[in-house]
C-alpha cells in the first residue's frame, strides 16, 4: 500500500521506519515494533512465526519516544503534510519543502519528515541510490542549526518554548 | 493521542492505493493475519 498522506505514520504515532505491526484475524492489533523491525532479524522472523502458529506472543518492545506531541500541535504537523503534499503534487517545491519544515520545527524528531524534505531538494542523493553517508552529514548540519536557533536543546528535541508549551515531554522534562 | 493505534486495539485502515493499482483497505484485511510492515524508500 502506498501511504502519500502518511495516514499510517500518524495513527500509529511513528517517527522512524522500518516498522512491523501484526493484525489478527478480527484485525486487532497483537504486536508492534517501531524502529527497526527487519525480516532479517531472527528474532523478528521468530515472533512471526509464533504469531502464524497461533502461539502467545511476547509483550511488544516499549516504545521510548523523545517527546509526545499535544493534540493541537499533532494536528498542526498533519495539515502541515497535507499542504506540503498538494504543493509538491502542483509542482511547488519550495513551498512545499516549506511547509514540511514548519512541520519539522514541531516534530523535529521526526524521520519520516525530515528525509521527505531531504527527498525534495536533493532527489540526487536518493536516486538512482541512497548517499547514507551524506544523510548523516546532513543530519548533523541540521541538528546544529536547530540547536542554534532554540528548535532543540543539550539534551534533545523539541524544547517545549518550540512547540508553544503545548507539548508534554514523555520525559528528560527538566520541570 | 486517543486515535492513536495501540496493542490490543482494533485496527483501522483507510482505503490506501497500492503498486499494482488496487486498494486495501481494513475490511480487505479482515479474516486474515497481517503482518503490516511500515517502510520508506530513502
């Protein structure tokens, strides 16, 4: 399935990919591993497996986020999406690429956004190959100028004054 | 957060398209396990 709008990403609340959700059979949701799930892992393939054999499964890996999104600021990042994705799609890409980032600065530990601007002003990092390495230098690049400008502080993303003091920081809260 | 998926919850898919030119949606999917695996070409 093709998920241009990030539907999934948002109902599961996810910021990184590669992600592995299992669904029963009346379509209930059994076990999820967010970041990092590979069919190449054993230990993935192994919870699959018992899953398929209809055998209890282990309790799903704790989820650590950086920081939990308000109400007000999750749907801001989404409209944010939504308009970045009807710009590009009308062939604007600056604007586009400038909404995202006012999404970005909301969520600025959001991978899934961070690498579709990445995709936009640089597709030849992307295409025909994927440039990891400069990937990382970006990151860094980035990580500094939002420390610089206040969007992150020494001990991560996003400092609450960036999100309007309407986040709540699922922890290292400094009070 | 409360449309937020969860484990044990019921999952709800919107008709998404896919590379053949079909669409899935949750009722699709229904009767069936699935393995929903989350990915991003970059």
């Amino acid at each position: 399935m093709i998920d241009e709008q990030g539907i999934l990403s948002r109902r599961f609340d996810v910021k990184v990919v590669p992600n592995g959700v299992l669904l029963d059979e009346a379509g209930t949701i059994r076990w999820a591993k967010f970041g990092g799930f590979s069919i190449d892992n054993p230990e993935d393939v192994a919870v699959v497996e018992r899953f398929l054999a209809g055998e209890d499964l282990e309790p799903s890996p704790q989820r650590d986020p950086p920081y939990v999104l308000g109400p007000l600021e999750r749907e801001l990042v989404a409209t944010k999406l939504r308009l970045g994705r009807v710009l590009l799609d009308a062939g604007r890409t600056a604007e586009a690429v400038a909404a995202w980032r006012e999404a970005l600065r909301l969520d600025p530990e959001n991978f899934l956004i961070r690498k579709q601007i990445w995709v936009a002003e640089h597709p030849e990092r992307f295409f025909p190959t994927i440039d990891f390495p400069w990937q990382q230098e970006q990151l860094a690049a980035e990580r500094a100028r939002e420390l610089a400008e206040g969007i992150c502080g020494p001990d991560g993303c996003p400092v609450p004054a960036a999100l309007m003091g309407n986040a709540s920081p699922a922890r290292g809260a400094a009070g | 957060m409360s449309d937020t998926a969860r484990v044990g919850a019921p999952f709800s898919l919107p008709l998404l398209p896919t590379l053949d030119g079909a669409a899935w949606d949750s009722e699709a999917l229904r009767g069936t396990k699935v393995l929903l695996f989350m990915w991003g070409s970059w």
